[in-house]
C-alpha cells in the first residue's frame, strides 16, 4: 500500500482571514520600511500596500524562509535548490540572507538558461510548422537570445537589434526575429512587433492604425541563397508595391518623418519606439517581468494593453517603468527591485481569497511548475534523464541527454512529458500558449505512469536510503529538504513513524513512497 502523506498545505491555502501564523510558510507580518533608509522595493511596497488599503483589503504575512529560498529558485532560475542549498539557507542567521542569495541566483548560469526559454516562447523560436525556422536558425537565433541575456545587454539594445535587423538568418541570429512569425506580410509583421514589444493585439485595432504601422516594414524583403534553408533579409526600397511606406505613422498618431528610398523605416520607427520618454516599450517589458515573477501582471494579460483593460494598480506599473528607464532598460535591476520587496516576499495564504486581492497582490498567487520546470525537478530529484526529439527528422537535432528542457532550443524539440504539462506550441507568441492549467492527466501521469516510477527506482533518495538504516524522521528531512526545501513537520513525522512501523520492512521501500508521495502533493508541483 502507497504511504499518503497529509499535509496542511491545501487546508491551509483555502482557509482565509486565519490569525495564526503557519510557521511552514510563513514568517510574521510585513513592516514597512519608510525614512531616508527606504529603498525602490520599499516604496514599491508602499504603493501595494496604500492600493490595498484604499480597497479594505489585508495583504498576506511574509513567507518562510523554506518558502522564500523554493519560489526565488524556481521564478529567477528555473531550477529546484537542492537538499544542501535548503539546508544552508535556512541554518543561515544572516538578516540579509535573502538579499544575498537574489544577487547569488542573479549570476548563476541558469539564469540566462531559464530566461532564454521565456523569450524564446515570445520570440518564436521554433523549427517546423507553422514558423519554419529550420534548425540552423532556430540554433542561431537561441544562442543569440541566451549571449544577450547572460551578458545583460540593456533592453532597449537588444529590442533594437531586433527590430533593425539584416542578414543571413545563419550568421545573424537576431534576423530570425523578421522570420519567426507565420504571417510575413507588413500587417503581420507590424502586429508581431506590436504584441511583442508593446504588449497590445493589433487585430483588434481598427484598420487605419495596423496599415500605418504596416508602413514601417513594407520595406522588409526576403531571398534565398545557395545554402540550404538559408534566407536573407533586408532593407528593400524597391518592395513597397502599396505606397504603405509613405503613410507610416506611429501609433500614438503622430507622423513619420522618413525620406522614401534612403531610410529604412524600421529604424525610424525603433528610435520612436526606444525613446526613455515613449511609455509604449517600457510599460510593456515591465509588466512582463512582473507577470513572470509574481504570476500576473500589473495590466493582466500582460500582452493585452488596451485602454478597456486598465492597470490594476497604475502607480505601481509607473514606477517599474520609471526604474527601467533610469536604470537604461537593465532587466536584472528590475529583477532586484521586485525579488527584494516584501509584496514577492508574501505568503501564499491569503488574509482574504477573494479575486480582488489576487488583482492587487494581497498575497503570492498560486501556479503551476512550467512543463520543462517540472521535468527538470523530476530529474534532478531522481538523478534521471530524458530524451527529446522532433517530429520531423531534420540535420542538427540531436539533443544531448545532459540538455534540461529549460535549454531546449527550439520549440519543435519536445517530448510526451511536456505536450502533456502545456510547454506552448510557439505558434503566436502569445503568452496564453503555455498552459499552466492542472488536469486529471498530468495528476494521473505523476500518480501511476511507468515513466515516474522508473526514475522513483533509481532515485538516489531511495537507493541509498539502506545506508546505516536511516531512522524515518531522518529519512523524511532529507526528502522533504530534497523536494520541499523544508523540514518536516512533527505532525507529518509522526504520521510516517506510524506508517512505517506498521508497514515497512525497510528504509528503501519507505523512502520510496515517501518521495512518491510528496511528488503528488501541491506543494511540490506548484510554485507557492
């Protein structure tokens, strides 16, 4: 008989307006920081805190450390902490461990890894159907996305690369930007650069304002060369059959001053559109980052920015803004801002469940392991791996078994696992295609595949688990480290001492069902 394990997690989370603090996972009240000492992340907290106040809301405690040192792994890296960095984590009696352990996560080589997937999803980068990059240049065009983003480029260089791009998709990597999109035409790719750069659908704006945009790229052409699959893109005064490039006009309505046949219009749109003073790029990045590290954005979606679908809380979004601009569009100082305020820094129980205090981040919102997150834990826990493939067979796909899925290239590279646990198809580039949604599938896939069981076999928690004839609660804090980040608590100990001296002949078999069944829990497989 498996062991089932209860724990107060789930009793917990729907429990709201509770007094008592839980101790596994959270830490006390918040105390706002004010005075000279107050740093951006205070008065990022003042503004939550005054817009909660101003809604008779009651913001969450702060998290645990056991809490804290799981979700800051999981949003900044995209990794599971192992047992050891748990364990030294929360034995540190530093004050401002966590501060140090954001600047430690900031550096590691993940980082770049894990955030090079994010863009990837919106940038498109993916092989086959529908996009049809090819290998080649869905190799290039990732390696150029990670070099950027381990190096720090400012973001505002790294968009206009983008943006003015030209060349081989081979040898450039960021002209697969002009490629990576189903519809090449000049609406489809004025409505890509919109989505992607300015969070805003196109297709529902009216007709004149896409045809003025479409402007700034009816000058993109295209050309094939020896090389198979290659293409060359570039600047062609001659390709505007429609006369779209003489009506170009930014979207906030202003004209293009841009002289026909000698500028190329995308460069004039890019320095519009890059402007420290223009909200249009700035807001949008923003709130993306937001949306990824706190699990919604300020403006939700965060690539639906319309006038009918207001900010939550608009004093909040202009100072993330105002800290892009004057920090020259540094992705890791926003990261710092945000990762080091006590709003990231809250509870996941909230002091009220209602969908306003989700809005405006009374408390830490719930959500799922992303598919390649979550096969990456399975394999770091089980000391596994796994094989990826493409559909479609073509030259330079073989992935190397030491390849996470985090790293994974390219979108048509994929396995069971992930389809199953919603990795996005890179069709659109919109955020909705990766799917966070838990179905009676994936819960039966970790309940009862031959998949998860075979790497519970050899899982180095279980095979060593004879080693001296561990005691149960020895046994547990290692898993529950291991897996939680977290010790045990004297409830869940004692309910394994009873399992295990009425059931278990061995460590090994124990220790088994143990790390089976906290795989199955919610708090395993969601980011809290």
């Amino acid at each position: 008989m498996r062991l089932i394990i209860c724990i107060s997690f789930l009793a917990c989370l729907i429990t709201p307006g509770m007094a008592v603090v839980h101790p596994v996972f959270e830490s006390g009240p918040l105390v706002l920081q004010t005075g000279s000492d107050a740093t951006v992340s205070d008065r990022l907290d003042g503004i939550v805190l005054n817009r909660l106040a101003e809604l008779n809301l009651k913001p969450a405690n702060l998290c645990s450390d056991a809490v804290f040192v799981r979700r800051a792994f999981l949003t900044v890296i995209g990794t599971l902490p192992t047992e050891e960095e748990s364990r030294g984590f929360l034995s540190t009696q530093d004050s401002g461990k966590r501060a140090q352990l954001i600047e430690i996560l900031l550096q590691r080589p993940e980082f770049a890894e894990y955030w090079a997937m994010k863009w990837g999803d919106l940038l498109r980068v993916k092989a086959e159907f529908p996009i049809k990059l090819w290998p080649n240049a869905a190799q290039a065009y990732h390696r150029w996305i990670y070099t950027n983003l381990r190096a720090n480029t400012p973001f505002h260089h790294f968009a206009r690369a983008l943006l003015v791009a030209n060349g081989s998709n081979f040898r450039e990597g960021e002209v697969n930007f002009y490629r990576a999109m189903q519809d090449r035409s000049p609406h489809g790719i004025a409505a890509t650069v919109a989505l992607t750069f300015m969070g805003e659908r196109a297709d529902k704006w009216p007709k004149k304002k896409l045809d003025a945009l479409a402007g700034f790229f009816a000058q993109v052409a295209y050309k094939s060369t020896a090389e198979w699959k290659e293409e060359i893109v570039y600047f062609d005064p001659t390709a505007d059959k429609d006369g779209l490039a003489r009506t170009a006009m930014f979207p906030d309505g202003t004209h293009a001053a841009i002289k026909t046949g000698l500028h190329d219009p995308r460069v004039v749109f890019a320095d519009w559109l890059l402007r420290p003073e223009n909200p249009w790029f700035s807001r949008a990045i923003s709130n993306r980052v937001w949306s990824w590290l706190m699990g919604r954005g300020v403006v939700e979606e965060p690539d639906d920015f319309r006038a009918d679908n207001p900010p939550s809380n608009p004093a909040l979004l202009e100072l993330l803004q105002h800290e892009f601009i004057t920090s020259q569009c540094d992705l890791k100082h926003l990261f710092r801002i945000i990762l080091n305020s006590q709003t990231y820094q809250m509870s996941p129980i909230p002091a009220q469940d209602t969908s306003d205090a989700a809005a405006n981040f009374a408390h830490y919102p719930l959500r799922r392991m992303e598919a390649e997150v979550l096969i990456d834990a399975l394999n770091q826990i089980t000391g596994t791996k796994e094989s990826y493939s493409s559909p479609i067979p073509e030259p330079f796909t073989f992935i190397p078994e030491n390849v996470r899925a985090i790293g994974l290239a390219d979108g048509s590279i994929t396995s069971s696992f992930l389809e199953l646990y919603g990795r996005p198809p890179r069709d659109t580039g919109f955020e909705s295609e990766r799917s966070r949604n838990t179905t009676a599938s994936q819960r039966m896939h970790l309940l009862n595949s031959t998949h998860v069981h075979q790497k519970l076999k050899v899982c180095p928690l279980v095979t060593g688990a004879h080693d001296g004839e561990r005691a149960p609660r020895d046994l547990a804090g290692k898993i529950y480290l291991t897996l939680l980040s977290r010790q045990p608590t004297d409830e869940e100990v004692a309910e394994i001492e009873s399992h295990a001296k009425a059931t278990y002949a061995d460590s090994q078999s124990l220790a088994e069902d143990i790390t089976w069944a906290l795989i199955n829990q919610p708090e395993y497989f969601y980011i809290h």
